[in-house]
C-alpha cells in the first residue's frame, strides 16, 4: 500500500492523572484508508485508552499525560479539539441504551446536526437518508423504549455516520448484546464498510463473534503495548490469545483437545474458512473416545414453579403458564432474549412480584405468604451491576449489613462475615474500603454480601457482563465452588459460553413462555430455539458437521464432557 | 409500578393541544400564568380557571396523573393560607379599605368579610396554574419542551439539561424500584412498623446505591454528547422544533387577548388589581 495513512500513532504514550504508570507504551501503529481493524486485548489492556486517545475522549474528558504523536488524516491531533475529531472519527459507544440522547430514533441521529446548528429542514432529509441506509426510515419517531437491541445498534451508528465521517471506532460493540443480535451487529457493521468504504476500528474482546466476518488485521494489545498485528488465520494458530488471557474461538479449542495442531495454512481465522481435511480422523477418534458424564442429580427437588402466569400491567402477559423443577445442589441457567422475562422469573422467586396465576414450591411447601425478607433466607439474589447494590464504605459493614438488619449479635456476625469473606477470596481485603476494588471484586463483594444469609438458592443477573476471559473464568470458578457446597446457583444470562461451560441444563424462554428445558447442548443446536431465544448455533456444531460427524449435538456435548473432566480431575 | 412511572412522564395521545408546538405551548403558558398573577379579580381567575379545566378535559390527561401534584399544592395552598391569616388578619380590610367583621377568633383576632374574600381570591389565583402547569409538562414532549425554553431566550445547555432531566427519570425511578427491593431482601425494614429515625437511615442504604448506578449512566451519556458535538456552538438548531401552523398562531392569540382582558379589567372597571365587590 503507497497511500497515506489515516491514522498514524509514532512513539505514542499515555498516563492518566490518576494512575501512577502509563497505560499505553511505545505505540506504533499505521491504519490505511478502508481497512478494516479489530483490536483485542484483556480487560485493563489499554484497549480502550487507544479508542479514547483516537476519538479525543482523551484528554477532553479524561485528563492525563500525552507523548509522541498520532496523526489523523495527517493532523496531529494535539493541535485538534474534540469536535474537530468528530467530524473526521464517529465512535459508537458500548451499551447503546445508554448513549440514546434523543427521545426518538429521528432525534436522537439528528444529534450532531443538532450541534452544528444544520436548519430544521435539511435535517429532516438528511435524517431520512442515512436511516435508510441503516434500514431504520419507517422507525424514525420510535421511542428508545421499542426497539430491539439491533435495532438500538443501528441508530447510533446512524447518529455517528450523518457526519459523513471516514473513521468508524466501535468500542466494544458486542457487550450488552444477546448473541443473535451481536452476530446481525458485526453483519451490519460489515455491509456498512463494504458499501462505503470507510475505515471501520472494532474494539471488543468477543474474538470468535467479530470473526464471524472478515477483518484485515488483528492489533492484539497487552499491558499497554502492542503485541502483535497480523490478520486472523495467524492470531488464532499463534499462542498470543492463551497467553493473554482472551478467549479463542471454541472450534480452534476443540481442534486442540483433539490433538490437531492449528496452523496458518488451515486458515483457522473464520468457521468459514477453516480446512480441517487433514484432522478429520483425529477430531472422530477424539470425540469417540469421550465417556458421557452421569448427569443424574440425586437429589430432591428444591423448587417447583407450577403453572405461573405473570403480567405487570394486568393486560400484557409476561410470563405465561411456566412450570420448571430445580433440584437441589444443580447449576442452571435462565436464557432468552431481553423482555422475554428472564429477570421477571427471579423476582417472582424473591417475592418481588407476586404471580398473578400459579404456585411456586420451596421443598413441598407454597411460597405465597412469605414476605421478601423471609425468602432472602432462602433465595438471594445478585443484581448485574455491583454498583446497584453497594451502600457501605467498607467491605466488612457491607458483607455485615444482612445480619445487622436482621439483628443478629455483633460477635456472631463477625465470625459469620469472617467466614464468607474466607470463602470469597476477600479475606486479605477485609478492611479495605469498597472504592479500591476492581469491578470483579466488588461483584465478589455482593456475592458476599448474600451469601452471609446463607440462602439455599442464589440467582445471579449477567454474572459475568462486560468481564473479559480472565475474569469471566474467576467469577465462574468461584461460583462453582459455591455450589460445591451445595448452594442451588441460577444464572440468568445470554452468554451461550457461560451456558455451555458451566450449566448442564438451560431453561430458555421466549415470549414469557418456556420453548426448552433440556441439556445446554441441545439448546445450542437446536435451529428453533436458537431462532426464538435469539441464540446462534454454536461454531462446534459447525466443526461437527465438517468433520463429517453426524450427532453434532453429541460432539457439543462431549466436548462440554471433556471440559468438565478438566475441571474436576 | 406502572402507573407511577407515567406521574410526570410526557403521555403521548394526539389532541389539537398536543398538536401545538411547544413554543407555543410555553408562550400561552406565561400569559396566562401572568395574567391570573397580575390580577386579583376573582371573577377573571375563576374564569381563567374554567378555561384552563376545559384545555386540560381536551387534552385528555387524566385525573390520576396529576393527582399527587394536586395534593401537594393543595397541602401548600392551604399551609399558606393559615399562616397568612395569623400574620397580617387585616390585610384584607386594608386592601378594601373596609370592615365587615362576622366573628372573632380567640377573644381579639377579628374575622372579616374583607379576609375571607381576599384570601379566596389569593387561594384560585395560585390553584389556578396547576391545571395551566400540568398541561404544558404532560402534553410537550421533553426535546420539544427543550427547544421552545431555547426559543424564549434560556440558555440551550441549561434547557437541554431540563429535557435530559425528564428524559431519565422514569429510568431512574425504576432503578430505585430494583435496589430498594434488593435492599429489602438483605432486611431492610421499608414499611410505616419502622421508626422515623431509622427509615432516615434506612432510605440512605437505597440513595447511596441510587447515586452511584446513576453517576455511571451521567458519564456515559455526557462522553456520548462529547462525541458528537454537543456544546461546540452558541447556539443550536432542535429536530423536533415545529414551524408554527395556524392553530398556533390562534392559540397564543386566544391566550394574549386573555391577558390583555385581564389588564384590561383591572385598569378600566376595577381601577386597580383589586376587583372591590364591598363599596
């Protein structure tokens, strides 16, 4: 390539004010007009310093030290101002609730025109326009409210690319996304550089979902500096990802296990690309040779939901006629889209709501006439973002305060405390204030802070949103350690690894109704239900079919076998 | 939960008064309200009144949505009305210039014709506004509600701020529905069996989480507006901004005639702000 590069880091550094280390180091890197650029990397890689630093979020709103250079489209950006930035780079943010400034699709993509004091008229055409060209022109006056997750998507990038930008940073794009709609994400985001040309930057850690699309280049970022940059077929038969702790895809997992050995020319990068013509007798011999694990659960049932109908405005129904039956000591998941009423299960379980129609058994006895208070005995829950829940400066009075409330002698509390702090991981910590946690350990902290109570039954919301591999795999192991001690875990989740990995059994829901109750690896290969929960067909079931192996929903299941016996030699 | 939701959220139905641009609405808003302010004629407020019940009948919001509102100002309304009687028990007589007195309270406080109506007059002067308030809050849409406190000179940044503000509330609103449940479930005693001291305490443990799960939603959504220009101007131009339409035109006509009738009244038959039925 002898064009010009758009963007150019040279010798680039920062750190933050607050930090006493820099966050990036010695960045060099050149990005030419049209590429297509995804950049991984774990949780504090310095992944998103790089995305603030390119769209001037850095140092406009978070102030810090600056050295070298980064010139976009050959301007230093020192010498430009944020707004001048925009013109040249539109950022779509993660969690695109959050980032809804109008009350409207309409308004809210007209939003920079807005700013730039653009008249009435030419707004309304421009508008039209570009939600045509996101497939959003009959949804203009739609409230935030009533749009699907990929509908959300589509808007704001809409809102970012009615500046005409030629740069498109998406900064984590996938996070808060159910998998149907990640995968129609990284589709749209696709078409949208093919038919315009433009330079589109993927910040994300969801390595396999990106890959569902082709990429020109792969930037791998570790603890601020660059540690690779090479396209997809190289990063996923190199060891950079196991090294750093980012997840790999999970047929290039499978191969492993089988003993293949991944390499460059087997083009690895995509599901689609693969050839594994020389590896099919290894991945059969491999799938052979596993024992299926004896799921039976001898133990008796704990709850039992029967024919419970819910609806909060009386007119809607949001759970209709749902029977399921936990037994004790299991670890099961809650799956569906958003609104199918995932979460509206767990508040039922809490006595936060009261169903409108059916019962809800506790070990043979109905739960109807207990308050929430006496249920949190029984059934704890833990809500997604830590930040929900926290109200004590120090972690032992926020650990304490359950038994405080239920006043419970200070000296018994102490030793009570002392031990679910031991069981957290959270002892050495004990006297530390809230504030200088991490995100993972203050999620550590509620957990905590429920378990104090000692319930039988803990439901956990999203317990992994937004955490990378590493940290995905901390609070999984910790919660398996959990129900080793017999703590009956549910996790209401649309993450089809946790699912997959972790939960032998998966309740889906869709619409209010229950579509499945069965073995995670029928879920994920069941063509219904993936369509209806808004799941995708996992890349194994893809890899069975290549191998020529017919049960592809026995290979995902060996495989989910053969991971277990890992865990639990 | 709903319902509570929907208090002081925009509610979305098309009427002719939906219809009307949110300047206007703004416009016709201030008139009114300081027509019924300049006058202390009961015949013109109460006549306001009706006019404004009629507006809020037609742009059919319902009793149950303003109805915390009305009970909040009613408490005030009437707390305002006792104290201002045990301060100054003769004002009305001074306005008037004469006394009817009708009874006598604990021995030497004198009760007058002149007070009562005075302080009638004074009660439906201020009742008066709320159904005008309600009306413009619940049938302006917050951007639009933004861009006509833009239209009429406020500073943009400010006027956004105020649609933002209504824009999250019911978010917010239902976070706080979630947490104090959370914190219920860990024992937290929410009910009236608490003492006042400890639902202090109490409602703490549910404003400090509130405060935080909220500053995270403030600095995404103000790196959001960053990003895509807000603030870069001194001015701005507003999508949702209407060009004014015939109805508009009559409407801030309607309610300019109103305040002009009212000027009008006090100047050339009451020959004061006082409309002085007791010479």
């Amino acid at each position: 390539m002898n064009n010009e590069p758009i963007i150019e880091f040279q010798d680039f550094s920062f750190k933050y004010h607050s930090q006493s280390e820099p966050t990036l180091h010695d960045i060099n890197l050149k990005i030419y007009p049209g590429e297509k650029i995804l950049i991984v990397g774990p949780s504090g890689s310095g992944k998103s310093t790089i995305g603030h630093c390119l769209n001037g979020l850095i140092p406009f709103a978070f102030k810090g030290e600056i050295n070298g250079h980064l010139k976009v489209k050959g301007n230093e950006t020192s010498s430009l101002n944020i707004f001048e930035l925009s013109k040249m780079i539109g950022t779509v943010l993660q969690d695109s609730d959050g980032q809804f400034v109008g009350l409207t699709v309409g308004e809210d993509i007209a939003f920079a025109l807005e700013n730039d004091n653009v008249s009435n008229q030419e707004m309304h055409d421009r508008v039209q326009k570009v939600a045509h060209m996101v497939d959003m022109q009959v949804l203009l006056n739609s409230s935030p409210f009533e749009l699907s997750g990929g509908q959300k998507q589509r808007t704001s990038l809409a809102g970012v690319m009615i500046d005409n930008v030629d740069i498109l940073l998406f900064d984590e794009p996938l996070a808060n996304l159910d998998p149907a709609t990640g995968k129609t994400a990284i589709e749209i985001i696709d078409d949208i550089h093919n038919k315009s040309g433009k330079t589109v930057i993927i910040i994300e850690h969801r390595l396999e979902d990106v890959l569902h699309r082709d990429i020109d280049r792969i930037i791998v970022i570790n603890d601020g500096r660059i540690l690779a940059d090479m396209n997809a077929d190289e990063l996923v038969s190199s060891p950079i990802l196991r090294q750093i702790g980012v997840r790999e895809p999970l047929y290039i997992t499978a191969l492993k296990y089988a003993g293949v050995k991944v390499t460059r020319d087997m083009h690895p990068g995509h599901i689609t690309s693969i050839r594994i013509d020389n590896s099919l007798e290894a991945l059969k011999v491999w799938h052979r040779s596993i024992k299926a694990d004896n799921y039976m659960n001898k133990h008796s049932s704990i709850i039992n939901m029967e024919n419970v109908s819910f609806s909060y405005d009386g007119i809607r129904p949001v759970l209709f006629d749902i029977s399921f039956n936990l037994i004790e000591g299991e670890m099961v998941s809650i799956i569906g889209k958003n609104g199918a009423g995932k979460s509206t299960i767990s508040k039922l379980l809490c006595g936060f709501e009261k169903q409108d129609s059916g019962t809800i058994y506790y070990g043979g006895q109905d739960l109807q006439s207990r308050t929430i208070k006496e249920r949190a005995e029984i059934i704890g829950v833990v809500m997604q973002n830590p930040n929900q829940m926290i109200s004590k400066p120090m972690i032992f009075d926020e650990v304490a305060l359950g038994l405080r409330l239920r006043q419970i002698p200070e000296d018994q509390i102490t030793s009570r405390v002392a031990k679910v702090l031991d069981v957290c991981g959270l002892s050495p910590f004990k006297d530390w204030p809230i504030s200088a946690l991490s995100y993972g350990q203050k999620k550590r902290v509620t957990i905590a802070s429920i378990l104090v109570l000692d319930p039988r039954i803990l439901i956990l919301d999203e317990p992994t949103a937004g955490q990378d591999f590493r940290h995905y795999t901390e609070i999984m192991r910790f919660l398996v350690e959990i129900n080793k001690l017999g703590v009956t875990i549910i996790l209401i989740t649309h993450d089809m690894h946790l699912m997959l990995e972790y939960t032998p059994r998966a309740i889906v829901l869709a619409d209010g109704r229950k579509i499945a109750d069965t073995l995670a690896s029928i879920v994920l290969t069941d063509e219904q239900v993936i369509s209806q929960a808004n799941l995708k067909e996992t890349s194994l079931y893809h890899l069975a079919k290549l191998a020529g192996i017919e049960n592809g929903t026995d290979f995902v299941q060996c495989f989910i076998d053969y991971e277990t016996g890992l865990r639990n030699p | 939960m709903n319902v509570k939701l929907k208090l002081f959220s925009y509610n979305l139905v098309d009427t002719p008064i939906h219809r009307l641009s949110g300047f206007t609405k703004l416009l016709c808003f201030l008139f009114l309200t300081f027509g019924v302010m300049f006058s202390y004629d009961i015949r013109v407020i109460l006549g306001v009144m009706v006019f404004s019940i009629v507006i809020l009948i037609i742009s059919r919001i319902k009793f149950s949505q303003i109805r915390l509102m009305v009970i909040y100002v009613l408490i005030f309304l009437i707390t305002n009305a006792v104290i201002s009687f045990f301060f100054s028990p003769g004002q009305g007589s001074s306005i008037y210039g004469t006394q009817h007195v009708f009874g006598v309270l604990f021995g030497h406080i004198k009760l007058t014709w002149e007070q009562l109506f005075y302080q009638v007059t004074k009660f439906f002067k201020y009742a008066s506004v709320i159904p005008l308030g309600m009306i413009f809050l619940l049938t302006t849409n917050p951007s639009e509600f933004a861009s006509s406190l833009n239209g009429v000179g406020v500073n943009y940044k400010a006027a956004f701020a105020v649609a933002l503000t209504l824009r999250y509330f019911p978010d917010v609103q239902m976070d706080y529905h979630d947490i104090s449940l959370a914190q219920q479930a860990r024992g937290l005693d929410m009910s009236s069996k608490a003492r006042v001291f400890d639902r202090l305490k109490n409602a703490l443990m549910i404003i400090i989480p509130l405060i935080f799960s909220s500053l995270d939603r403030i600095e995404l959504i103000s790196n959001a507006m960053d990003l895509r220009g807000f603030a870069k101007g001194k001015t701005r131009t507003w999508y949702t901004s209407k060009k004014l339409a015939h109805l508009d035109y009559i409407a801030i006509l309607v309610s300019l005639l109103i305040l002009i009738l009212t000027v009008c009244v006090s100047v050339f038959i009451n020959h004061s702000r006082f409309y002085n039925p007791f010479i």
